[in-house]
C-alpha cells in the first residue's frame, strides 16, 4: 500500500458530486444516499485503508459518528445554511488522537456568499454560548467542589460471608 495523503470532499448538490466523480475519477470514491448501506461500509473502507486518496460525500450522508484520524485535509465544495453539518463533518478528522493540523477549505461562488456569512454568524453564535456554558460550568463545579462532604456508614456484618464452591478452589 502506497501511503497518500488522504482527502474528503464535501459537496452539497447531486450536480456537484457528478463532476467530482468525473474529475478524479479513479482516484476518488464516492458514496451518495442511494448508495447501499454494505456499499458504502465497503467504499469507506477502500479509501480509509487502501491506495484511494480522495473521499467525495456529502455532510448528510457521512458527516456524523466517524473517526477519521487517517485524515487531515478537506474540501467543502458548496455549502448548505447547516452550521451543524459543517461543524459535524470538519470533526470528523478534528478529533481526539488526531496527530497533525486539520486543513479545512471552503470553496464557493459569490452568489452563495450569504450562505457563507450566515454559516460564520452561526459559528460565531455557537462560540458565544460554549464560552458561557464553560463560564457556568466552572463555578458550578467550584461550588460543588466547596460544598463535598464525606459521608460514612459503619458496615457491620450480622451474618458470616459464605464463598460459593467455585471460588473455594481458586
């Protein structure tokens, strides 16, 4: 197996999958929502384990759930308004264990800029919320932490402990 530098390309529409799939052809494998659920266990393996260095899918489909450390670079080639989706699929190679800078790259035309500000506007709200739940989640903690108390309960047994046959051996 010749180590290559793994890719994941993100796409949006059936229309931009097609094209991908022509343009690196052999190169790449590609799973859609109509693939078979054994079909696309099989082609993720293929490019995960084997010698194809590109992965063409879209968020919906393989975005959640997966472990890819094999993995540090993607393309979002299109974008939905789903900042979740985005979120989910960068994590995908994002993750704990994961060794190497993750390269995320987002190409889109100028008519989808407004998708594109809305997906960083959400980002940017998400931001804001994590810092405040991180804030409350500190001093609640601290408080329960102050507030710990050592509870103790004097065991005293009224009958004598009978160990079953098995364990007499042993």
């Amino acid at each position: 197996m010749v180590n290559l530098e793994k890719w994941i390309i993100w796409c949006d529409l059936n229309d931009e999958q097609d094209e991908l799939e022509k343009l690196f052809g052999d190169s790449a494998v590609s799973v859609r929502g109509s693939t078979s659920p054994n079909k696309k266990i099989e082609l993720e393996k293929e490019w995960r384990e084997g010698d194809v260095p590109i992965f063409i899918s879209k968020p919906s489909i393989f975005g959640q759930g997966l472990n890819w450390q094999n993995c540090r670079n993607m393309v979002f080639v299109g974008l939905s308004d789903s900042f979740e989706q985005v979120f989910q699929a960068i994590r995908r190679c994002w993750r704990f264990g994961q060794d190497r800078e993750v390269n995320v790259y987002i190409v889109i035309s100028e008519q989808e800029g407004a998708v594109l500000e809305n997906i960083k506007r959400k980002e940017k709200d998400f931001e804001i919320m994590q810092d405040g739940m991180i804030k409350f989640t500190k001093t609640i903690n601290a408080e329960n932490i102050k507030s710990t108390t050592v509870e103790k309960t004097d065991y005293k047994p009224s009958k004598q402990m009978k160990l079953p046959d098995f364990l007499k051996g042993a």
